[in-house]
C-alpha cells in the first residue's frame, strides 16, 4: 500500500479525532486573517491613524495574537498525539520505523493545515468587514467600510502559519522520537495519580499556596502606595511571584487534599455522584496544575487588561468632564464673541462663572500621617481658592464661615494616590499674606477646568467671601482670575455650537504669567475633549478586546478539549456503570459536578486575580471601576458557561453511547 493510500484511509479512520484538530487550526486562521485584514483595510487605516499610534498598535496585537495561536495549537495538537498514541504505538508492532511514521503523520498534518487555513481564510475574510464596523463604532466614527482582498494579509497568514506547520512538525517528530513503544500504550493512563495519604509536608504546602495568594492580594491593594513607589517594579515582580506560584500549589496539592480529605469523611460509602466527581479530580490533580494554572493565570491577566482598556474607554466622558466642567469652558473675559453668537443663533445655555485667587500650599499637610515622610510632603504649588458665593450657584446648601474651607474638585488618581483627610488644618501663603484653613470637609466634584488646575483632578478651595476678598489684594502674584462655565440647555445645539465656538477663536485662551511672557493656551470644548479620548483610547479597547477574546476563547477551548479527552478515557467505566443498573441521570449528576469544579474554579481564581489587579491601578486609567469591572467578569462568566454546556454535552454524548 502507497503511503499516499495510508494517508487517505489513516485521516478517515480518525475522522472523530481530526475535527477537534481540525477546528483549532480554522478558528486560529480565522482569527489571524481577519485581524490582519483589518490592519491593511484603508478606509480603516486613515480613521484610526488619528490617534497616532495606529501602526504601532497593529503590529504588536498581531505579534501577540500569534502567540496566543501557537500555544493554541501547540497544545491542540500535542492533545491530539496523545489520543493517537495507540494508533502509533501500533504501526511501530507491524514493522514501520519512526521515520515512516513521522513522514504519515506530516502529510496528514500538511493536508490540515491546508484545508485550515483556508477555510479559515475564507471565514476571516468576510467576518473582517463586521469587526472592521465594530471598530469604527467604538471610534464613533461613520466610514462606509467595504470588503477588500489584501494581498499583504494573505502573503503575511501564508508565511506565519507556514512557520506554525514547521513548529508543529517539530513538535510531532520530537514527540515520536522521545517515547517507548511501551509507553505509547499506556499515555492515556498516565494522568491518573492514586492519592493514597498526604503526607503532613504536603498539607504544609497546600496551606503556604493560599497564604501566598493572600499576600500577593495584599501586597496589591499597596502597590501604588507613595512610600514605597520607589520599589514599584520589585513589588510587582513579587505580586506575580507569590500570586503565580500560589496558583500552582493550590492546584497541586490544597485542591486534592480537600478532595480525599471529604472523601476519607464518607469512610468509603461513596456514591456515584463522588466516583465520578471526587475521585477522578483528585487522582487527576497531579498532572492537570501545571495546565490548570497557566489557564487560571492566562484568564486573570486577559481580563485584567480588558477591564483596565475598558475603564479608560468607559471613563472617557468623566474624564473629559475633569477637564472641562461644561460644555464650554471661558477664562478671564475671553470669548465674549462666542457667547454673542450663541444669543443670535437662539442657542439657551447657563452661564456659572466662578472668581479665582490662588495661594500657595503644601497639600501634603492634609495627608495621612503615615505619608508625612513621603519625598512629597514638602512640595509647594499653586492652589486656587473660589469664594462661597459663587460655589453656591452649584451647592447653595453649602455653608462655612471664619477659615473653614471646602476642598473640591480633587478626584480621579490623584485622590486615590495622595488621599486627603478632612479637619485639619492648611497654611497658606499669598505674597504677605498667610492664612491658616481648616478643611471642613471634602467634596469629589469637578468645577474648574484642567487649564487652571494643570490637569483635571486638581484641588481647588471653597473659602468665605471675606476671606477670599483679603486674598485678592494679592491677584497680580497670580495669572488666572475667573472661569465661566456654559452648560447648552439642549443638546441638540451641540452641533451648531461647536462651529461657533472655533469660528469665534473662544477656544484659545492668552494669559500673561507671572513673569509677564504671555502665553496660549488651548482649550478643547467637552465634546471635543470627550471625543479625543475616545480616537486615543478606542483602538486600545478593541485590540485588548479582540485579545482578551482570543485569550478566553483559547483557554476555555483547553479546557474544553481536555474534557472531551477524559471522557474517552472514561468511557469503560461509564459503560460498566451502566451495566450494573445506574441509569444516564444519575451518571449526569457526578459530571455536572465534575464540570463545575473544571470550569469554576480555574474562572473564580482568575476573577480574583484579575480584580486585585485592577484595583491596584485602576484609577491610573480612568474614573469608574465598579461598571466596567462587571460587565467584563460577566461577559467572561457567559462564555466559560458555553464551554462548560459543550462540554456537559460531550460527555452526555459519551454516556449515551456507551452502552
């Protein structure tokens, strides 16, 4: 028989396996191809340019897109040998060499991928067209969006998965290569690891993998702490360190331990519901933490970065309200001209203007004690204080008097890296004059601009009128006098609005410093301010997205691969079970159970690192946490459930034919 012969009766026979296969190479061509064809899509191109990073960003999500593909099918195909084992180790029985056999197997591998890619190339090219809108919705941007063929994205998917046909034939060579014939026969049985007694040494271990979970969770929550900022990249490598290697010790040794320790409880009256729950967890355990981990440490860090790419999008708007408090933001008595057009063109809008002196002051003095000995406790800038009749236009409930103050307007990562307390006291300088306040409370709200400020979040003081005229005797030692602020009554305006008020040159503002140079300053609408950071930020979102997709995606299809390889194996003792009378429900109950455990654990884990690691920073990226963090947690949940369905019904399949 030719080997062409052998081949063709070779992939047929293993028809059941090869799909498995077969769909890890078309969803890993998919994903590739159509990702690529974006990035030389021109009409996608010169939208996303803008953000002046678009190029740049491409190349490194294809870079690790193709990371996520070889693991992917790497391990799809190391999966793959391993059910094959026998198939093997019996033609080495009937006289074929292992070369013969490499030479077999690297046909069949070369026809895959070739039917793979494309197929894949096919599903990726028109799926392309739909992620290609779905970026330019995110960009808010309206671009007629066409299907274009790119021979730069077909010569790119041809050489990169050409050098994965190389990999995986290593692979495959060095897999045949390395083992016995005898251990051909027995890999499927080599998971299993009878756990007989643990040793006190491995309940030690067990225990020292949640502590240093619970460290690296700890160590989290002060990562961004100002007293040890300076120690920034040793504290991370320790949080990955502890989190990581706890990971794995808990899968190792904590998981089974609990397991035969409910087992040992029952004093051998188990039931089939722990046959086939209990046991087959605790016997695999040995050989599935090591996979088990990385799919756990693979999910907290994709969903770390989604979520964290996410806030940024999702704090887009409050972001640029901390900037710009309104609609439109005039300084001085700048930008009359704009309010003119807005009366001719019958445009209704509120007008809040707030008077401003500034002080200087160490703002440091109001923070916790432990900080005092920060590098940042003796820093002196500029604060500006407004007076209390004019903060009553927003808050007229408010009250102070004497040398109370309000401190407002102090939010976003400033708030949460240098914290403040209130009821304590503040000195105060301008020019001769000092003052000594006393913070009666503080208030996150933003109402004046990034310009003055010198970013958004910066704090501002809400004094008495009296106070705040003895201040002003100081003005000329200050630059900036008054803000006003213009709310539209109807958004419908906007449009309109936004011509005037570049028409009218209101967006540029001409201050002269302290030191009497004039300078320009350019101040962006809200609109424009919110659109901006959505132009920078939403080709982040979607590329972390689409990764973080690939990511999930990967890992639950691992998972659910492994699911459908151990019940192959555990489909004798399916069938025994339903000989001796146990009916396909009862049996369901125990891998219900099973199935649980394989897709929750590794999910709750990685929730969990992931939620650490975006409450360590997230207030770097942007101003709302809670929103985004749980529509990606649960956008992850969703799509481990489908796999943990598929999987269910796998099995379900395999209990049904096993009798």
């Amino acid at each position: 028989m030719s080997l062409s012969k052998l081949v063709l009766r070779s992939m047929k026979k293993n028809m059941k396996h090869y799909y498995l296969y077969f769909f890890a190479l078309i969803f890993s061509v998919t994903l590739y191809f159509s990702f690529v064809t974006l990035e030389y899509n021109g009409e996608v191109f010169d939208t996303v340019q803008k953000s002046g990073t678009a190029s740049a960003g491409f190349k490194a999500a294809t870079y690790i897109l193709y990371f996520i593909i070889l693991f992917f099918v790497l391990y799809a195909n190391h999966l793959f040998m391993k059910r094959r084992s026998k198939e093997i180790g019996l033609y080495q029985l009937i006289g074929m060499t292992k070369g013969l056999i490499v030479r077999l197997l690297a046909l069949e591998s070369m026809l895959l991928f070739v039917g793979a890619v494309l197929i894949g190339m096919l599903v990726g090219f028109f799926s392309s067209r739909l992620i290609a809108m779905i970026l330019l919705r995110i960009l808010e941007k309206e671009t007629l969006v066409t299907m274009t063929f790119s021979t730069q994205a077909l010569k790119q998917s041809m050489i990169v998965f050409a050098i994965l046909l190389v990999v995986v034939l290593i692979q495959m060579t060095w897999m045949i290569h390395r083992v016995s014939l005898l251990s051909l026969f027995s890999a499927a049985k080599q998971a299993d690891e009878r756990v007989k007694r643990f040793s006190p040494l491995q309940m030690i271990i067990g225990f020292l993998g949640l502590v240093s979970i619970a460290y690296g969770y700890y160590a989290s929550t002060k990562l961004f702490d100002i007293n040890t900022a300076g120690n920034l990249f040793l504290n991370m490598m320790i949080i990955l360190a502890t989190t990581i290697g706890g990971t794995f010790l808990v899968f190792r040794f904590s998981v089974a331990f609990i397991m035969n320790t409910v087992r040992l409880k029952k004093n051998g009256h188990l039931s089939v519901h722990d046959v086939l729950a209990l046991t087959p967890i605790m016997h695999r355990m040995k050989s599935n933490a090591k996979s088990l981990t990385l799919i756990t440490v693979l999910t907290g860090v994709s969903l770390g970065v989604t979520t964290l790419s996410y806030i940024s999008y999702y704090s887009s708007a409050a972001t640029a309200y901390s900037q710009v408090p309104g609609d439109y933001i005039l300084h001085e008595d700048q930008g009359q001209d704009f309010l003119i057009k807005l009366k001719d063109n019958n445009i209704a809008f509120d007008k809040v203007e707030y008077r401003l002196q500034g002080v200087t002051a160490s703002i440091a003095q109001l923070m916790a004690d432990a900080h005092q000995e920060s590098p940042f406790a003796n820093l002196e800038g500029t604060i500006y204080t407004i007076p209390l009749s004019d903060y009553q236009q927003r808050s007229p409930q408010a009250s102070i008097s004497g040398n109370d103050v309000i401190l407002t307007n102090y939010g976003g990562y400033m708030a949460e890296m240098f914290p403040l307390k209130k009821d304590r006291d503040l000195v105060v300088s301008a020019g001769e004059l000092q003052e000594t306040l006393h913070v009666k409370a503080i208030v996150d709200e933003s109402i004046i601009g990034g310009t003055i400020t010198a970013g958004g979040g910066g704090p501002i003081f809400v004094v008495s009128d009296a106070l705040f005229n003895k201040l002003s005797t100081q003005a000329k030692l200050f630059p900036w006098h008054k803000q006003t602020a213009i709310t539209l009554k109807s958004k419908s305006d906007l449009a309109l609005a936004e011509q005037l008020y570049k028409e009218s040159s209101a967006n540029v503002v001409s201050i002269i410093d302290t030191d009497g140079t004039s300078q320009n300053y350019k101040v962006d609408s809200f609109e424009a301010e919110r659109k901006n950071n959505i132009e920078s930020l939403g080709l982040s979102i979607f590329t972390t997205a689409f990764l973080g997709l690939a990511f999930l995606t990967t890992t639950g299809s691992i998972l659910y691969f492994k699911q459908m390889s151990e019940a192959e194996e555990e489909r004798g003792a399916y069938t025994i079970l339903r000989k001796i009378g146990f009916s396909e429900r009862d049996i369901m109950k125990g891998i219900f159970m099973k199935q649980a455990f394989n897709f929750g654990v590794p999910l709750l884990i990685g929730l969990l690192h992931s939620y650490f690691a975006v409450k360590s920073g997230w207030f770097l990226f942007g101003s709302e946490l809670a929103a985004p963090l749980w529509i990606a947690m649960c956008c992850y949940i969703a799509l481990y459930a489908i796999f943990a369905v598929l999987s269910v019904g796998y099995y379900k399949k395999v209990i049904r034919e096993s009798l």
